[in-house]
C-alpha cells in the first residue's frame, strides 16, 4: 500500500505548487543539500524539485 503524502508548500513560483491549497501537488519530493557536503542543520537542505513556474 502506498503512503498518502501531504506536502505543504507556500513556495508560489514553484510549478507544482497549488496556490489555493497552499500544497505541492507532486506524490514525492526529493530533498537536497544546498551544496554537496553533510547537511547538519535542516536550512542547509532544499527542494530538489523545484521547477519555476513560468506562466
């Protein structure tokens, strides 16, 4: 069985982001490291899935 994700998202110029909801509209996100060494505080990571939104 598949887990039920809810993603919150307030990120607007983001293309998966359901503006009314305020909730990313992807099944999975994939978070990153803002540069390639070991993270040790959570403002070091990022949405990987970030794709701006050009409309």
């Amino acid at each position: 069985m598949e887990p039920n994700q809810k993603i919150n998202c307030t990120v607007s110029s983001c293309k998966y982001n359901n503006g009314d909801k305020e909730l990313c509209m992807l099944e999975a996100i994939h978070v990153a490291p803002m540069e390639d060494v070991d993270t040790e505080t959570a403002d070091e990571s990022m949405c990987a899935s970030y794709r701006y939104d050009e409309q």
